[in-house]
C-alpha cells in the first residue's frame, strides 16, 4: 500500500503540496476524480490514479481533457459523491465553459477544483492569474500557502461547497504545488465498498434554459453574499502582530511575508493579515484592517487582486489608508515573489533600512553555456523532425515552410538545431492555426501535434479542417503516452502497463480517416529511408494530409518495460 | 536550531530530487524544521535543476541572491551559474566532472575551461571542497549515485545538525534495495571529501 494512504493520523509525512492535496482528499472522502494532467498539477492526477487500485469506492480517470474532467466531476457532485478535478492554469480555460455555467447550476456533494497556476512560466506558455476565474465565475475560493495547509483546506473544501452548493476552487501555485514540507495528516475517510450516488431529477436546478438561467443567477449572487460572511469569519484568514503598518497577503507569498517580519524584527511595528479564503474577500476582515494601518502594502502574486479588493473597501467604507503594493510600484505584476524580493519591498513600503545580502564579486566567472531544456538522446520526435525537414529541403520547401507547434516535448523542436516551430498558442492551436495559415498565406504548411494533444483538442479542428477543404500536413507525433507530464495514458496507446490492458483502444489512423482525411500514411520515424519515401508524397502536394510518426518514448518505453 | 539554506544546483536525471528526498526525510525523523522547493516538468528535460531546501525556523521555501548557507552543486557550469545566490561566508561543495549541454555538442555554444574558474572560486570563498563526483559515483558501483556523493560531501561538512548514522539509515529506506549497497559505499566516498578536512 501507498505511504500516502497507509499513514495514521498525527502521523508526520513529508509531502509535496500535490500531494497533501490527495491525502486532504482522502481525509474528505473523495468519491469521483477526474482530470487532464498539466504542470504543476499533474501529481495530483498521477496518485489518484494509481491509489483508486487500492482504494475501494475511489474511482478516478484521466479525461481526454479539462472539460471532459470537469463535467465528469460536476455530474458525479450532482449526484451526491463528493468529486474533484485538477488542472494547470491554462487547463481552467479548456473548462471555463463547464465552470461559468456549473457554477449557477451548482451541486449536491462537494466538488473542488484544483487550479495550479505557474507564476514565472516555469513550464508554460502564459502566467495567467486564475483567482479572476472565482471572481468571474462567483465561486468561493481557497488559497493554501504551504503543503500542511494544501491538506486542510483540500478536505474543507468538500464542507464549504455542500454548504453553499458550488463547487469551490482551490489555487495553488508552482510553489506551494511542488514545495515539500512537513505535514501532519489527519483521519482517512472510510474506503470500504463501492459507492453509488443517486441524481434526483430537478429541471428547474439542473437544465439551465433562460428562464432556469436567470433565477440561478440570482440563487448564486444570493449565496456570494452568503460566503463573504463566511470569508469574514473563516479561521483561514488570520492576523499577527501590531502597529500602524500593515501586511495584507495570500499565497506562497505568506511564507515570505511571515520571514520578512521575523528576519526585519517587525513583529511590533507590522501586523499581518494572512488571507486563505479569498473568494468572495472577506470585506468586513479588511475594513477592520485597514482601519487600524496608515499604510497597508497588499503582498500578492501576479495580479493586484487583492489590492483592487483593498482600494475597493477603502472607497466603500471612506478610509484614507494607504494602499500600497504593484500600482504604486513596490512590487511587479508578473513573475513568481522571492523572498528577498519581498524583504525588500516591505522595507521599503515602511521607511525602513535594511540591507540585502550581496554575492562576492563575481567578475571572473566566464562565460556560461545555457543549457535549456532539450529533447532526450534517442528521442522519436528528433527522428520525426529530421525526416519531414530533409523530405521539405529535398523539395525546395524548406525554410519556406510554416510549422505551426502544439504542446507537448516537441515544443522543443523551436530550438537549434531542429528550428521547427513557428507558431504556438495552446493545446490544439497546431491544426486549428495551420488552416488559418492556409487560408492567409502560399505558403506550404506542417504542423505538429502529440497523440495527448491530438484527443485533447485535435479533433475538433481537424474535422473542421476536412469540411473547409483547407491545405496543410499534420504530423501526429505518436509516441503512446503523455510524455511531458509524467507518462498518463492515451486512448490510442498499444504500449501500456498491464494493469491498463483491458481498456479499449482507439486506433489514431483509423480516426483520421472517420475524419474524411483520404492522405494518410504511419510510419516509423527510425526507419528514416522508408519513412522519408512514405511521407514524400503527401508533402509534395497541397490536399490536407496526416502523417502519423509512431514510435514510443524511449522513457516510457524503459518504465513500462521494468514493470 | 541554526538556521540552513541548501542550495542544491545540477542538470536534469542526475537525480537532485532524490538528494533532496533523502536530506527532508533525515531532518523529519531528526525533528527538525524542513521545506523545500523542487523543480518538475518541462525544465527537467535535461535542462537546469534546482533545490532549494530550508532548515530550522524558516518558512520561505526558496533562497534569494545572497541568501545560501551552502552550494551543492552536481555539475561545475551549474555551481558557478548558482554563484548569485551565494556570499562571502556561503561553503561550497562541488562535483567538477562536466554534463556537457546539448547544445554545447549541437556546436552552438562553448564549454568553458574550468582550470581557472575553479581556483577562483577557492580563492573567493572560505570553504569550497571540489571533489570528482561521477568518478567517486561509479568506484561505488554506479554513476547514478552521484546524487548520493554529493549528499555524503554535505553530511561530511558537519554543517548540518544530523549524525552520520541518520544519513546512511534514510539511504536505506528511501533507495531502491539493489541499490542500496552501491549507494552506502557512494555516500561514504563523497563523506572523506569533506570529512575531516
């Protein structure tokens, strides 16, 4: 059995933020979980899909994508299990349609989505501030700071949603997701049989036509005003200290703050308003607040959410205090915090001296090379990418050529000496932009997708690609897993682990052609004479052509493989 | 205790977060104070790896510039790049065999000659002990065991508030069983570097 689930209460384990999120989920009875993986999130997804084996009445699946995740979980809440789903920032867009919407129709169980965002991009294409998400979308929101509270407030969230019958939103960030600290567990929730809800027909709750829409409007309105109380009076938001300074902040970011009034001996001069229940914002917490403070700097990463939240109630309850934080420019509006970073701004919001500890000089250390991250020696997609450009420099395409790029390992591809990705926006953008590139321009266009994306957010472009009669050649990297993320599975994977050979497959080649593609071709990207004679036709026309390049990573290869 | 910031720096699969597991886990059963912050995802492919691991009565799990108590660095190019986050008082312990960038061997950038910046970075700094990590790693029996040199290098420091015996039993537990002997042998390798010296 996994230590995860075998530890006793009170029992100290030292977990990842992920995986304080599980052992919180656990605590609170988690019934039904689904998701897409994505980074910092996807641990998540990973434990919950090994542990469901040795858990009964656990069930959890990796969806083909946040929507679908999303929507298994709300259907699950609906019928009184309690669900959770978890995706990286950028996978909250792919659902934000389930979201607006699940958020009038809400639910019975509790239901939590995890939002791990990635302040600094450390391994995505945007640094979006996803607490606007809670705010656009009126549901209640939780932000833990550190691993033991990740725990805690993943197994209140189940209690907090079946109060007010939303799904709350847990966020975290890629420190608080992938910090490793101690964490004292509590009690398992009984997994002893399997368990079936039971969803009671409601038409005017769970079908939201207009007139059902516009009642559950004001239903959610009603129940924001309901959880600001709640935020009001929530153990999640604290204060320490005193003076006429203050320190409002949430996030990874207390850690830092809390450092700051210890390592500048402020403990009698700043008090803090540490704030872990930011949606709706607990407004009367802040007023009383900011009512004691002259000066109050608003800590937060990325977006000023909670400084507009601080402006906002100044300007309700008519008090002068002054709010400092990214408008008046102590503290930047992207990138991750660091610590000293915030030391600094504290100091500095507050007239206070202080000096930062300094490097050596370092003038002598020589140039460095950088050493970005690459595609693994012996890598199919290197393979793939070699063929299709000799075939193109063959033909006189080559560096005319758009490559439109999807998500996944061969993003990497953009780098020397490969040099094949041209356009990227999000997960299914390689098909949907190489039609738009064949409408715009003459130029010959090969895009790129992975067999994970391809399920994610391929098909539907490609079919609309067949239908509009556009001109581009998709490659579908196939490499039989999610790669980038820690291995998941796909529909279509032949490798796989035996505790997965029972599933059904779904042959990539043979929904390419359900798809009305005529030119298609498999090859295997190591066999490069065969494969580069196979895939030369279809790149010496314009008709919209497949080419699959089948081959498993090599990684996931070697782990199957040891099992 | 004394507070710690371990900085520990190095490139992707040379097993830095194994290091760092084994290091929380010994200061958990020691009753100590630990957070850490790992890297996953898109920047272990082969690219720069960092831990940051804090001990004692800090909450902050990531380290500023100026702020290391102490470089592990698993890679020479990579101690020198981390150097911004070190001071004048900062103790060095570092592999000096090279993991060559890609893109070094792609022709698109240099490798520098390490001769000179690796006598400077005694000179600059009070305690540096630079050892041959991969060469100590596969005389224990396998160059996967670099992570656990560099850990034996760092427990030899007497910096740290744990005993020998903590290190080499966390080691036990947390390595692969046919590892494990491999590993001990590695731990003890790296330990003399810096033990004693």
């Amino acid at each position: 059995m996994h230590p995860l689930i075998t530890a006793k209460a009170k029992q100290k384990l030292l977990l990842l933020g992920n995986e304080a999120i599980v052992r919180g989920a656990l605590e609170g009875g988690l019934r039904v979980g689904a998701a897409y993986p994505g980074t910092p999130s996807s641990e998540i997804g990973n434990l919950l899909f090994q542990l469901q084996r040795e858990l009964l009445g656990l069930y959890f699946e990796f969806s083909t994508n946040e929507k679908v995740a999303m929507e298994v979980a709300a259907a699950a809440a609906a019928s009184g299990l309690r669900s959770l789903t978890c995706m990286k920032h950028v996978g909250l867009n792919v659902a934000a349609d389930v979201l607006m919407t699940l958020a009038y129709i809400g639910v019975k169980a509790g239901m939590v989505i995890v939002t791990a965002d990635d302040p600094s991009c450390h391994s995505s294409q945007n640094e979006q501030d996803n607490r606007y998400y809670a705010k656009f979308s009126g549901l209640p929101m939780l932000e833990p700071a550190t691993p033991e509270e990740a725990r805690q407030m993943t197994a209140y969230a189940f209690e907090l949603s079946e109060k007010l019958e939303l799904p709350v939103l847990l966020r975290t960030t890629t420190r608080v997701s992938h910090a490793r600290a101690v964490v004292e567990v509590g009690d398992l929730a009984p997994y002893q049989e399997e368990t079936k809800g039971r969803f009671e027909k409601d038409l005017r709750r769970w079908v939201p036509v207009p007139a059902v829409a516009r009642g559950r409007h004001q239903v959610l309105l009603e129940k924001m005003r309901e959880a600001m109380v709640l935020a009001d009076g929530s153990s999640w938001n604290r204060r320490y200290g005193k003076g006429r300074y203050g320190i409002i902040v949430s996030g990874v970011a207390v850690n830092y703050v809390l450092d700051a009034v210890d390592e500048l001996d402020l403990a009698e001069k700043v008090q803090v308003l540490r704030l872990g229940f930011t949606h709706p914002y607990p407004a009367g917490l802040i007023a009383e607040f900011l009512k004691e403070c002259e000066t109050v700097l608003v800590v937060e990463e990325l977006e000023p959410y909670l400084e507009e939240a601080a402006r906002a109630v100044a300007q309700e309850r008519g008090l002068k205090t002054t709010v400092l934080g990214k408008a008046s420019g102590h503290l930047p509006r992207f990138f991750e915090f660091d610590p000293g970073q915030v030391k600094e701004a504290v100091a500095r919001a507050f007239g206070l001296s202080y000096q930062p500890p300094k490097p050596p000089s370092l003038t002598w250390v020589p140039e460095l090379p950088p050493r970005p991250p690459t595609l693994c020696p012996g890598c199919p997609h290197r393979e793939t990418y070699q063929v299709i450009k000799e075939v193109l420099e063959e033909l006189g395409e080559w560096p005319e050529t758009i490559f439109p790029t999807d998500i996944g390992c061969y993003t990497l591809g953009l780098l020397p000496p490969i040099q094949m990705a041209d356009y990227l926006i999000c997960m299914g953008s390689s098909v949907g932009t190489a039609a738009g590139f064949s409408v715009a321009t003459n130029q010959r266009v090969v895009s790129f997708i992975g067999d994970s994306t391809f399920f994610h957010a391929g098909l539907s472009p490609l079919a609309s690609a067949v239908y509009n009669r556009h001109r581009f050649t998709l490659v579908i990297m196939d490499n039989e897993t999610t790669a980038m993320t820690g291995h998941q599975p796909v529909p279509s994977q032949e490798l796989r682990p035996p505790e997965l050979e029972d599933r059904p497959r779904i042959d990539i080649e043979a929904v390419v052609r359900a798809l009305g593609v005529s030119h298609v071709v498999t090859i295997n990207p190591y066999r490069k004479k065969e494969a580069k004679e196979a895939v030369r036709p279809l790149l010496a026309q314009k008709e919209l052509a497949v080419i699959i390049a089948k081959a498993p990573c090599i990684l996931y290869r070697a782990r199957v493989s040891k099992k | 205790m004394e507070k710690k910031r371990i900085l520990a720096v190095g490139v992707g699969g040379q097993g830095i977060l194994l290091f760092s597991r084994i290091l929380g886990e010994v200061a958990l059963r020691a009753g100590v104070p630990v957070a850490m912050s790992e890297v996953h995802g898109m920047a272990q492919r082969g690219g720069v790896v960092e831990t940051n691991i804090v001990l004692g009565a800090i909450r902050s799990p990531l380290i500023s510039q100026g702020e290391a108590d102490v470089l592990v660095g698993f890679e020479p190019v990579e101690t020198l790049r981390a150097l911004g986050r070190t001071n004048q008082k900062t103790v060095i312990v570092s592999s000096t065999d090279p993991v060559i960038p890609q893109i070094v061997k792609d022709g698109l950038a240099t490798y520098p000659d390490l001769a000179e910046p690796l006598a400077r970075l005694k000179e600059t700094f009070d305690r540096v002990y630079l050892f041959a990590g991969e060469k100590l790693a596969k005389e224990a029996g396998t160059a996967r065991a670099l992570n656990v040199v560099a850990l034996g290098a760092l427990a030899g420091t007497g910096l740290l508030p744990f005993a020998k015996e903590d290190f080499l039993n966390a080691i036990k537990t947390l390595v692969k069983p046919r590892f494990v002997e491999a590993n001990l042998k590695a731990f003890e390798a790296g330990f003399a570097v810096t033990a004693g010296v």
